[in-house]
C-alpha cells in the first residue's frame, strides 16, 4: 500500500476551481462589481506602450506614408486664405481696371488646392486604413491565441467575458481611435504650425495674438484629459461587467430557467446597466464641458482679433485682405479645437482599453514551455502505455491550503487505475497534475523517466489525453469533433474509432450521419452521446495515457455498460486513470487507489480490496447495497 507522509489538511480540489470561478462571477454580476473596478490583471509599466509599438513597427513604412500624405494636403488646404488675401488686395483692383488674369489665376489656383486636398484625403484615408485594419487584425489574433495559450488556471479566474470585452469593445474603441482620433491629433497639429507660421509671416501683431491665445485652449486640453481618463477607465469596466453578466446568464440559462432566476438576474442587470449609463454620461458630460470651454476661448479670442484688425484697416495700417485671410486662418485654428475633443475622446477610451488588453498580454502562463525541450522515448515492451511516476510531489491552488501533500506513487505503462475517493479527496488534482493542466508546488511528474515540464506542448497532448466528465462539443460536424486529437484523421479512421467505441450506431441514425452539425456545444444530441463522441475523440488520438475524469457519470446504465465494454479493448496496453464516482467503472480497473483528504489511503487490486475491511471494501457493500 502506498501512503502519503505530510498531514496538511487539504482543499476539496474538485471544488476549489469552481469556488474560485465563483466568486469571481459573484463579484462581476452582482451589485457588488468592485472585482472589476480592481481589475485582476494588473498592467505592468510601459506595457500599453510597447503593445502599441510593437503593433505599429511592421508598418513602419506605410505609416511614414500616411504621414507625408496628409502632410501635403494640409499644406495644400492652408494656402486657401493666402488666395483670399491676394484675390481681396491685389485680384479684384486689377478686375477692376480691367485686368482679368490675376483673378482667373485666383480661382484656377483655388480649384487645383480643392482637387489636389480631395486627392491627397482620399489616398490618406485608404492608407491609413489600411493600416488600422491591419493593426486590429494583429491584435485580435494576438488576444485570441495568447488567450489559448494561458493556462488552465488562468481561465478558472478570469470570466470569459471579460476575454470577449477584451476582444470586441475594447478592441473597437482602439479603431475609432485609428480610424478616426489620430488624422483628427495630426490635423490639430499640423493646422497649428502652419497657421501659426502664416499669421506671423503675414502681420507679426495678429500672430503673436492668435499663439498666445492658443495657451488657455492648451489648459483646458490638460485639464480634460486629467478628468477624462479616470472616466473612460470606469466606463471600459462598466463595459465589460455587463458583457460578463450577459455571457455568463446565456451560458446558464437552462439553470436560470429551472431555478426562475429571470427576477433576480435582471435586477443584477440593471445594477451593472446602471453603472455603463452612469460612466457613459459622465464621459459625455466631461466632453461637452471641454467643447463649451474651447468654443469660449475660440469666439472670445476672435471677436478680439477682428476688432483690433478692423481698427487697423481702418487706420490703414493693415491690408483688408491680410484681415480677411487672419480671421480664415483663425477660424481654421479653432475649428480642429472641437474635433481635438473627439480625439481626447477616443484616446481615453482607446488608452483605457489598450491598457486592459496590455494587462492581458502581459499574463504568463503558469504552465510555461520547455526552454529545453525533450521528446519521449520509444515505448518499451512493445506496449503504447507509459509509465508514470509522482515524484515527492505537493500541490495546492492560489485561494486555499495544501490538496495534496507530498506523496510518491508509480504507476506501471499499460496500467488501468481505478482512483476513488470522496468529493475533495483530491481525485481530480492528481488527473490535471497528470494532464499537466497545472504544475506540483513540489516534485515532479514523470512520463517513461522524462518530467512533464520538460515535454513540448505538442509532445505531451500525443501521449496524454483526458477525457472529462463535461463532454464539450464545438459547433460543427461530429466527424469534426471525433477528429479533434487527430485533424488529418480519413473518415475511415474516424468510423473506425466510433465503432470501437460503441458511438457508430446512432451516429448513423442522425439526420447527416457523421456530417450532421451538432450545433452550439453538442446541444442537437443528449449527454451521453456527447460522451461518447468525446470518447472515440480519445481513442482516435491514441494517446499513450488516457485519464477519464468520472467521464461515464452523464450516462444511463445500457450506455455505461457499452462504453464498458468497448473500453476492455481501448485501454488494454495503455495507462490508464479513471477517476470514478460510480464503482461499477472499477470493474475493469487492474489497481485501485482510494484517497482521501490529498492521501492515498489503500492501494490494491479491486478484489484483494473489497476482500477487505478496510474504505473501499465499505464503499463497495454500499454501492451493492444501493443496487439490490
């Protein structure tokens, strides 16, 4: 008999992941969503800065052409009211003696400025975006597999939807930025220099007035971006509560049509839509503040500038077209003021949720790949089985104590062992220990001598399989789903799989046979079909190691007892793990171990064991009992 030697109480590991999903949710839903306002994934620094450098830098060319693009047309948009000036002062007293060249030359240069700006537009519109779809295809590809990538526990704490909001609102509100914030920031810009540079060179006085009072504009722009970032930091997480409210209500709704938690849901709702409203006014608030300033300052500045530039022309100091082509100017300097806003707009928002994604991207996994990596030996014996051995090894997850203290088991390649035991005994984080969904705190697992940290991801999902007690199916074919393990798999291989597996006969009775969609999850077929197809899925990847994670539990009694059946010739050579509830899955085990509080506690052949008097030999009476 195997015993383990630590007495650390353990955490019911069948629970402990779930608990932890919980309250997670419980925090996400609920009136309570302080969870989100902390965001669980804290974003280290320069991160959002290096996300957005390393998505821009293989477009660094086509960015330097945007760039020149639009350089030239505002320089072609600028010169407008230097024509007016020069049409006002100089064209029309020529029209008037009679001199009609100047004034044509007026109009056809102003016709060629409107051409050649709608030219320049509309060749800067179609490269930029470009290269914004680009960048959002980029990242959106980067969420999705880095996501995949993440471990086991990593998804246990972090809802699904807040990967969705990652990946959908928060990567839009970073294509409102590229499609239409930055050509908005660069216009600003650009209109600035120029302006400033003409209204100098054409009267030194009404520049030096126009540049001064750009400074009140530029402290209105600190102060709203000051408030505004706070704000759209809130509304980013207002977002994503109710997007994980959402998911996770349809998720569950057959629960929450069983228990009638429509009431309750939609006051848990309305909370978190409360809160998007809220953030979401009080983000339009701070923008209608900043245009109610900048429209101040703008008018009050040149209701100034004209009435000093009509005193002048007056006094015949200033030419009228120089004062015509000021206050064009200035009206162009101001105008962009507004549009700034909606830039300051779409940054924070973009800003916000680009620093939500850099916080996800920047999430390693706790189950990394091998920096040097091995392949498995040839199998010995002439058996596909590996041996697996726990060397010294302790685990226990982030939110509780020890689940299993340090203990030594061998199992020999082509092995099938029964492991049972009482909810929390520590049954399902022995089969994810061996899955390697999750690393020991302590010791290793060994696969043929080899550590499971030293094995490729590819290498170790070819020799280790896990069948669980959820059968998830995608949408698609069940030919699809049976060839998961195995995509190049023929339809041959596949029948042949279903076949041994006890599946081919009512996969044939299905409307499409093998081609038929099972749809959202394998909702068109019951439970234990679904099981069944996760089965031959097992079998055609024909792995090395099968761990059955109470994989028969969704059954009726015919469907075990022919799943039974098929897996005599599954398992035989081998190493198999079946956790059970039910005992009558013991029968075709060739060991048992029964655990309990992380230990195992017996250790034995199924009828050596119930020979016995010892835990299992009194679960077994029971379990007869239960059936007579």
């Amino acid at each position: 008999m195997t015993t383990t030697t630590a007495s650390t109480p353990a955490v019911p590991d069948d629970d402990e992941p779930n608990r932890s999903d919980r309250s997670d949710r419980t925090a996400d839903a609920g009136g309570a969503g302080d969870e989100f306002d902390r965001d669980v994934l804290p974003t280290p620094p320069g991160a959002t800065a290096a996300l957005l450098r390393s998505l821009l830098a293989p477009m660094k060319a086509r960015v330097a052409v945007t760039t020149l693009l639009l350089l030239l047309q505002q320089a072609v948009v600028q010169a407008g009211p230097l024509l007016v000036a020069y049409a006002i002062d100089s064209a029309v007293p020529a029209f008037r003696d009679h001199r009609h060249g100047p004034l044509f030359a007026v109009a056809a240069g102003y016709l060629l400025c409107a051409l050649a700006s709608g030219g320049l537009q509309f060749a800067f519109i179609e490269t930029s975006a470009r290269v914004s779809q680009d960048v959002l295809l980029d990242l959106r590809g980067r969420i999705f597999r880095h996501a995949q990538a993440l471990s086991v526990d990593f998804h246990e704490r972090y809802t699904s939807g807040r990967l969705i909001s990652r990946s959908t609102t928060d990567v839009e509100s970073l294509r409102e930025l590229l499609n239409e914030g930055l050509q908005e920031l660069v216009t600003v810009i650009l209109s600035f220099v120029y302006i400033s540079a003409m209204l100098l060179w054409l009267d030194l006085g009404l520049g030096a007035v126009a540049v001064v009072s750009f400074l009140p504009l530029y402290l209105l722009i600190r102060l709203y971006r000051r408030r505004a970032g706070r704000v759209y930091r809130a509304r980013s997480t207002a977002i994503a509560a109710v997007i994980v409210k959402f998911v996770e209500t349809m998720n569950g709704i057959r629960p929450v049509r069983a228990f009638r938690r429509e009431a309750v849901n939609d006051a848990e709702f309305a909370v978190l839509n409360a809160r998007h409203e809220r953030t979401n006014g009080d983000s339009l608030l701070e923008m209608a503040r900043y245009v109610t300033g900048s429209r101040l300052v703008a008018n009050t500045a040149v209701a100034a500038i004209v009435l000093w530039g009509a005193h002048r022309v007056a006094s015949g100091s200033l030419a009228l077209g120089v004062l015509a082509a000021a206050v064009l100017y200035l009206r162009r300097l101001y105008d962009p003021i507004d549009r700034l806003g909606m830039f300051l707009n779409s940054y924070h928002s973009a800003a916000a949720s680009l620093e939500k994604i850099a916080g996800l991207l920047a999430q390693t996994p706790s189950v990394p790949e091998p920096d040097r990596p091995r392949e498995l030996p040839a199998p010995k014996g002439g058996i596909p089985g590996r041996e697996v051995v726990f060397d010294g090894v302790s685990f226990g997850y982030r939110t509780g104590g020890e689940v299993l203290p340090r203990f030594d088991l061998t199992l020999p390649a082509g092995q099938t062992v029964a492991v049972v035991g009482s909810t929390g005994a520590g049954k399902s984080t022995l089969a994810k220990l061996l899955a390697r969904f999750y690393d020991p705190s302590a010791g290793r697992v060994l696969l043929d001598g080899v550590d499971l940290r030293e094995l490729p991801t590819p290498e170790l999902r070819r020799g280790v399989v896990m069948v669980t007690q959820e059968a998830f199916l995608f949408s698609g074919t069940v030919a699809d789903n049976i060839a998961i393990g195995r995509p190049e798999a023929t339809r041959e291989e596949i029948e042949q799989a279903a076949k041994a597996i006890g599946a081919h006969e009512f996969i044939t009775a299905l409307p499409d046979g093998y081609d038929t969609d099972v749809r959202k999850r394998g909702g068109r077929i019951s439970a234990g079909q679904r099981q069944l197809v996760a089965f031959a899925r097992a079998l055609l990847a024909d792995p090395a190691v099968l761990i059955l994670d109470e994989a028969t539990s969704s059954l009726d009694v015919p469907g075990e007892r022919a799943v039974q059946r098929a897996m005599a010739t599954v398992l035989r050579g081998r190493t198999a793990v079946v956790i059970a509830h039910r005992l009558s899955t013991v029968e075709i085990a060739d060991r048992v171990l029964v655990m309990e509080h992380g230990r195992i506690v017996e250790d034995g052949r199924p009828e050596e064991l119930i020979a016995g008097s010892g835990r299992f030999a009194d679960l077994h009476k029971a379990w007869r009992d239960s059936l007579a």
